[in-house]
C-alpha cells in the first residue's frame, strides 16, 4: 500500500508540475510557458511618441512644400504584440494589431522545424527590402525613408517558403519565395486571378546571418553582413502599397481589376562590426498602365549608417549613438533633371537598447522639378519609443 501511495503521490505532483504556468518578462514582453515547453505565449505593448515641426510626414510632391505649416504632437503608433508556439516549439504564431486606428497588422503561423525549410501563412509584412522589414520600434532612423513609399510591398496574405542553407560557411544564403494576393492589408483576395509572386535571396557573406534591426547593439565582434538580391511581379488596381492596403502613386488614379502590371527589383546591402551599421538599396520599379497604354519606369536608393563614438572617445556616452541617410528618388526616369532627395541625421540615446529609446532627427527634403522648381524644406523630430 505505501508502494502504491508513493506512485499515486508522484503522479499527481508530475501532473501538477507539468500544468504549471511558468512567467517571466522577457525582451519581447511578458512570456508564459507551460513546464514541458509545448505552449508559450508572450504579450507585449508599444507606443511610440513623435513631436514634429513644421510637417511630420515626407513631402510627395512640390506642392506639398506650400501647404500651412503644422508642427504635431501625437501618439504615432500604439500597438499590441501576442505571439509564442503551440503544441511543438516549431510551430509558432503571431499577432500585431494596431490600437490607435483599430488595424490589425499581422497573423501568421509559422512552421519551422527545419532551418533549411519553413513554411509561413497569413499576413505580414512581405518580405522584400530590409528598410521596410525592420519594425518601426527597431529601426536607426526616426522613419523610413522617402523611397518606402513607392517601392514597398508592405502587408499582404498568401504563403511565403523560406530558410537558411549552408550556414556558417562562405555558401550561407538566405531565402524567401512568396505567393500573395497583391491585394495590400485586409485584402483576402486577388483582384483578378494575377497574384503576386516576390522572391528574395540573400548571401550572407561572413557566414553569419544579421539580424533585421537597426544600430549594432549587440557590438557585433566579428564582421557579419549580407548582399541580398530581390524582386517582385504584380497585376492589380494600385501602384503602390502602405500599412492602409493598395493605394496609387501621384499622378496614377484609381484603378481597376488587373489594370495596373508591376515589376520591381532591388539590390540591398548590410553590415555590422564593432558599434558600426550600414545599409543600402537600389531600387527599380516599372508600372505597365494596361487600360491607357504607357509605361513608367522609377528609381531610387538611399545609403544609411550609423556609430556609437564612444567605442573611439571616452567623453561619449555609451547610450549615444549618431546616424546618417542620404535618399534620391527619381519618380520617373525618362524625365532629365526630375528628382526628389533626403539628407538626414538622427540622435539615438538607447535606455534599453531598441525597447526604450529617445531619437532626434533633423532632414532636409530637396525636390527638382522638370518645370525648374526647386524647393527646400527642414524638418525637426523627436520621438520617444517605449516596449513593455
């Protein structure tokens, strides 16, 4: 009888041991986590403060130069992150949904037992160009870039097949295939039987894979960078894509089903060593008008790199880090002297790292038009952006 009491006892403390809820905080938040590892749920907050002056968003076009100044204070973004494993720590999901306009960004489940193959679906943010990829929270600059917004396949649903093959060796590339509507944010179907078909692939060259976030925080000892490749094709009514859905670029209107044929590629390099980063894209992009019969071909690129000063002088707080873009969008190629540039510089002072940081940033916009117009514009920004 004590035998089969001590067995009894010792099950039923495994099976309280194994319904246990592990909580801890971690850097992506509160996590809790059952004993044997198969369910693990992490929930995280953000909100990100911006004060702006004269204009927080980028001009699009040379009349946006003349409008009334308006110097904002907002809550820019505010949003909650769920996200963990069921079932199998391969099997993973998450969620991103947007507080401030009732938007929800991303769902995906993850499959990923191999690291040479995985398997995702739902909607995210797709996987084209670093620039755009990097979330907001984590980025070196206060925003993207002016060239995110006629470049960028943002959000859409479909299914993506991605992983890593040779790791660690001079034959270390990334991958990602993706299959989408081509329909943007909320879009749960194609418009006309053309999905949207991206591909990117990605060397990573010292045969360590870097991480897809601004600023080298982790002050990386060794050099690890990558040199990616990128493209995209598409038929749909937009001619351009933003966290709102499909949209179109000044000077297209609204269109219809498959009126509109994209295709677009880019070059795209990275690279981190020693409190350094560095990023780049070359962008080219071409818009097939298949209702009125003409065609227009864009470019652009921006260079980005940043240093934490302190790792050469002992007088700069650790915290402290200094960044640089330099931006030129030419929204139609076939027209001389026709541009659009962004210089700009920002301050990071990193309380913990990405999770509580405060940027300043000044940016100088200059645009050329083809009518001779020429005009020039500063901007100032400070932003605090807080995770929990």
């Amino acid at each position: 009888m004590l035998f089969f009491g001590s067995n009894q006892t010792k099950a039923q403390n495994d099976t309280i041991s194994e319904s246990k809820i592990n909580v801890k905080y971690t850097d992506k938040g509160f996590a809790f986590s059952t004993a044997d590892n198969k369910y693990l749920l992490h929930i995280e907050s953000r909100l990100q403060f911006r004060f702006a002056t004269p204009n927080d968003q980028n001009p699009v076009t040379i009349d946006d130069f003349h409008e009334g100044k308006q110097t904002t204070f907002k809550i820019n973004r505010a949003r909650l992150k769920i996200g963990g494993h069921a079932y199998k720590p391969w099997l993973k999901y998450f969620f991103e949904y947007e507080l401030s306009q009732g938007n929800l960004l991303d769902f995906r489940i993850m499959i990923e037992r191999w690291d040479f193959f995985k398997i995702k679906v739902g909607q995210w943010k797709t996987y084209y160009n670093r620039e755009r990829v990097i979330s907001s929270g984590k980025q070196q600059m206060v925003d993207r870039s002016i060239i995110n917004r006629p470049f960028t396949l943002d959000r859409q649903q479909g299914i993506e097949f991605y992983g890593r093959v040779f790791p660690q060796t001079l034959a270390d590339f990334t991958y990602h295939i993706s299959i989408l509507t081509g329909a943007g944010r909320g879009a749960t179907e194609n418009d006309d039987g053309h999905l949207m078909y991206v591909g990117r692939l990605q060397w990573n060259m010292f045969g360590r894979e870097l991480e897809m976030t601004g600023s080298d925080l982790k002050y990386h000892t060794k050099p690890t960078g990558l040199l990616a490749l990128a493209a995209a094709t598409n038929r749909s009514p937009y001619t351009r894509f933003s966290q709102s859905g499909g949209g179109e670029l000044f000077g297209y209107e609204q269109g219809i089903p498959g009126q509109y044929h994209v295709k677009q590629a880019l070059v795209e390099t990275a690279f981190k060593y020693k409190g350094f980063s560095w990023q780049n894209e070359f962008h080219v992009k071409t818009i097939e008008d298949n209702v009125n019969d003409n065609t227009r071909k864009l470019s652009g690129h921006y260079f980005q790199a940043g240093y934490f000063f302190s790792n050469l002088w002992s007088f700069v707080p650790e915290p402290l880090e200094i960044a640089g873009i330099y931006t030129k969008y030419r929204p139609d190629v076939d027209i001389g002297n026709n541009y659009q540039r962004e210089l700009g510089m920002v301050f990071n002072w990193f309380f913990k790292e990405h999770r509580n940081k405060l940027s300043m940033e000044c940016t100088n916009f200059t645009f050329q038009g083809a009518d001779g117009q020429n005009p020039s514009e500063w901007r100032f920004r400070l932003q605090w952006d807080i995770s929990f």
